[in-house]
C-alpha cells in the first residue's frame, strides 16, 4: 500500500494541533493507504512543541520536528518535505484554512497519476480590500516572473515522490514555494474550494510582510528588475545625447543664454533618483548572492519525535 505523508508547518498552533490530527484522521481512515503526519514547530513560542510531544506519544503515524528558533514557513516545508518518507506528500496549514475533507479527492488524483494536486482557494468571504490587493499583485507578478503563478494557488498540494525529490534538488537559501512549485512543472490538476477562515489564533501576515514577500518573489525567481534598469540607462542616455545636440546647435545659432536652472534641477533630481533605484535593485541582488555564498543551513532542529 502507498503511504502519504501530511506536512504541517506550525508557528503557535497549540490549540490547532488535536483538532486539526482529529480532522484529518476522520479523513484519512478508510482510504486505502498507509499515512504519517509530519509537524514542524517553527520556533513557537506558546505550548505547540508539548502539544506535539504529547499527540506523537500516543499516535504512531505523528512525527514531528522542532526548531531552535523561528526561521519561517519556507523552511519549516523544506524540513517537512525533506523528513516525509511517503510515496506522495500533502503540505498543509496547522490551522485549518486547508480544509482536511479534500485529501480523499486529492490522493484520487495522485492515484490517477498526476504529480501536483493542487488545491485553490477562491475568494468567496474575503476583505474587498485584500481582493483587490492580491489582484493586483498577480497581475504584476505574473509580467515580472518567468513562471506562471495562479492566484490562490498556494502551499495546499499533493506532490509525487518525484516532484518532491526535484524540490529537493533545489537547494537556494532565499525559497519562494511558489515560484519552485510552477518551476518544477510536472503533470498538474486543480481543484476549487471554498475559503476558510482560520481556526484559533491569528494569522502571521501583516500588510508589511505581505509587500515584502511580494518583493521577494520578483527579486528571487529572474533578473527581469535589472533588464529593466538598463532599459532605463538606454532611454536616458540616448534622451540625454539628443538633448546635448538639441542645446549644442541652440547655441551656435542662438548664442548662449545662462539661465538653465530648471533643466537643470530636474535632471540632477531625475536622476539622483534613477541611479539611486537602480543601485537599490543591485544591491538586492548582491544581499541575495551574499546569502547563498554563505551557505548556512535553512534551519536548525533542536528536537525530533524519534530520539
Ligand atoms: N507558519 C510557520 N512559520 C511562520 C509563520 C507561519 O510555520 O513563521 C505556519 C502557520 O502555523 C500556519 C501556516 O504557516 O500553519 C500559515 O500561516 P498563517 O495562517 O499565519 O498564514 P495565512 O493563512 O494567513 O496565509
Ligand atoms: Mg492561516
């Protein structure tokens, strides 16, 4: 029998944890399949670690890991997709959100061959605020990124055992899931659901985060901002180059007339920007390849279920 893993990053999750085991075991049960549940406590700092402690004692399909501090969601997946053993992998939230009653429908999926079943949530129920957020940043994300990103598309998927060896294979220190999910390619099927709001506890995302994960996910997947920038070097300097000749035979013809401060001010203050863009662009390219030279491990466990 295959056996699916079920991947479960938690970040202050303690009163998810029974809840969400109860509701994927009434589930799971009956499938035709072995299954094992993989936490990984990123670093919580409420009772999450002794909430998984106590569940895995009495439970012989729940693992679990823990980390010496917080190192995020990213890295909380990788280590749950590098410890999960089964034949298909499931990421889910500890929350929740990812509602358990689609696994039977998923694992279908896989048995039927595909590699990615991806779960999308609509945006039934969701702050117009928000919606029209996230709009906006697919459209843009999807003119700047070399690969396709679905909105609601997210971290709720079942992956092969080759899928998940080949996310494996990519080992960068800045991961954005969701570019190396579409990356990877593989043959894919979709399902719809309907969006949950989230168990206990609050949601880690601020407005803040979220720009920066936005920002993250343009710098990290092409060098599109850098093409960019020199687009931007071309037009001012052919501009600049016509400008000189324009005022060059102004002068021979009309003799020269000193007042020039406005052209001038503008184009110190026009540039002085660009320039100072363009350095900001570079430079979040070279904080990126300085993080990766370093080579540092994307977490630390500081505990696992099996020792
Ligand atoms: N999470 C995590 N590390 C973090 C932040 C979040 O492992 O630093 C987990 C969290 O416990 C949850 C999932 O990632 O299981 C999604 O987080 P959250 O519900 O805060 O995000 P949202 O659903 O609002 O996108
Ligand atoms: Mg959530």
């Amino acid at each position: 029998m295959k056996k699916l893993s079920i991947v479960v990053p938690c970040y202050n999750e303690e009163s998810n944890i029974a809840p969400f085991y109860e509701a994927v075991k009434s589930h799971v049960d009956g499938l035709p399949l072995r299954y094992e549940l993989v936490f990984v406590d990123d670093g919580s700092s409420d009772n999450t670690l002794a909430a998984l402690r106590q569940l895995s004692d009495k439970v012989a399909e729940v693992r679990y890991l823990s980390f010496s501090r917080n190192f995020g969601k990213e890295s909380a997946m990788l280590a749950g997709l590098q410890y999960a053993e089964g034949d298909a992998v499931l990421i889910m939230d500890g929350d929740l959100q990812h509602p358990p009653r689609l696994i039977p429908d998923m694992w279908q999926h896989f048995e039927e061959g595909y590699d990615q079943v991806i779960a999308r949530r609509n945006r039934n129920g969701e702050q117009v605020r928000r919606k029209w957020l996230t709009k906006l940043y697919y459209r843009l994300m999807n003119n700047f990124v070399d690969v396709p990103l679905v909105d609601g598309a997210g971290d709720f998927r079942l992956l092969s055992r080759r899928a998940v060896d080949s996310l494996l294979q990519m080992t960068e220190y800045n991961r954005f899931s969701k570019g190396l999910f579409s990356w990877i390619g593989f043959k894919e099927k979709m399902i719809e659901y309907d969006n949950e709001m989230r168990n206990e506890g609050t949601s880690k995302w601020s407005f803040n985060s979220l720009l920066n994960y936005g920002i993250d996910g343009v710098i990290s997947f092409n060098n599109r901002p850098l093409r960019l920038a020199i687009y931007a070097g071309i037009f001012i300097t052919v501009s600049g180059f016509l400008y000189i000749i324009f005022n060059l035979f102004n002068a021979l013809i009309h003799g020269v007339e000193t007042p020039g401060y406005f052209t001038t001010i503008s184009a110190v203050v026009l540039l002085g920007g660009i320039q100072l863009l363009t350095l900001g662009i570079i430079g979040e390219y070279i904080g990126r390849i300085y993080y990766e030279t370093k080579k540092r491990p994307h977490y630390l466990v500081q505990e696992k279920d099996r020792e």
